[in-house]
C-alpha cells in the first residue's frame, strides 16, 4: 500500500472541556442509542470503487447533512459559530463506536494542505478513566509509530485537528461499554 503524505504539526490541535452542560450530553448520548448502527464503517478504506477493503471494521452511524439530528445540528451549529469560529462548512458527519477488541488503527482524514479538520466530539455522558479509551496522535502512519499525543477520552470532551495527522481512537477496557465518538469533518468555505 502506497503511504500518504502526513502532517506532524500539532499546532493545529485544540481541544476543549467543560463546554457541554451535562444534561445535554446525556440527552445526546441516550439518543445515540436509537439510531441505526452498523458495523460497516471500514477505517482506512481505498479499495475501488465501493471502498468496502481496509483495516477493519467498526460501528457507526453516517448522518446525511441535511438529516442531522436536532441535537446534532444545534452542537455543530453552537461549535462552529461560537467556538472554532472559522470559515468551515460541513462534509460529512458520522458517529463512531467501538467496543471491547475494537482498537482502531492508524489512519488519516484527508491530505496534507487540504486544510480540512476533523472535529470530534465525545459523546459518552458516563466514563470511567480506567475504561481507557484514548484518542492518539502518531508522528508516522504506522501502527507502531510513536505517539506524539495521547488524549483521555473525558465526556463531552471536543477536540479539534487536522485530519492529515495520523490518529487512531482505542477502544474501551471494559466490556458491554460502547466508546463513541461524534465526528465532523469540516472543509474551507471558500
């Protein structure tokens, strides 16, 4: 497999705690658990044309844009204008879960300079730090690259990159506990 060009810069990296009241991560999350979840969100995917070939397999839901859900669209529309408060627009929204042996592997969001982020949002209302679950930035796109972040997956916690990074989310320690993950990936408004 050919190796895509990756970003290590770790300037672009923002994350934010604290932002989402209680409630409505419970809300959100509890809602999450209704929707129609599939385990057919393949990481890593470039087999042509269907992109059915990668890494592996985990759970997900794919949002259409212009079905995002209430709570959904009020989170993207409350992050994008008070918080990142830059010229994005939205390419694609989905929801990941991975459950116990569902590590995920390294991967990226896009190509360098491509100046798309990925924006995402932990969704879990309830997680206890020994469930793990740690979101990393790799310096190379290598499943043994050394680490260059690890970040603790905390309810409600937002964390904002460039998806030309390569990152891999872990799954949870415990099982029966569904890690989820809220993911926007945004494009320049030109």
């Amino acid at each position: 497999m050919i190796q895509p060009q990756v970003n290590t810069d770790l300037s672009s990296v923002q994350i934010w705690d604290n932002l989402i009241d209680d409630r409505f991560l419970l809300d959100l999350d509890e809602e999450s658990n209704h929707y129609h979840w599939c385990l057919d969100n393949v990481a890593n995917a470039r087999s042509f044309p269907y992109r059915l070939k990668g890494s592996h397999y985990f759970w997900g839901v794919t949002i259409p844009q212009n079905q995002l859900p209430e709570k959904i669209k009020i989170l993207y529309d409350f992050l994008l204008n008070s918080i990142i408060r830059q010229p994005y627009k939205l390419n694609s929204a989905q929801i990941n879960g991975q459950s116990l042996g569902q590590n995920g592997t390294v991967h990226i969001d896009n190509s360098i300079n491509s100046g798309e982020r990925t924006l995402m949002v932990f969704i879990n209302f309830k997680w206890q730090k020994e469930w793990e679950g740690e979101f990393q930035l790799l310096e190379e796109y290598n499943n043994n690259a050394k680490i260059i972040e690890n970040i603790k997956y905390i309810p409600g916690r937002i964390v904002l990159f460039d998806g030309s990074i390569p990152h891999r989310g872990l799954a949870p320690t415990e099982p029966y506990v569904l890690r989820k993950s809220l993911v926007f990936r945004l494009i320049k408004n030109e």
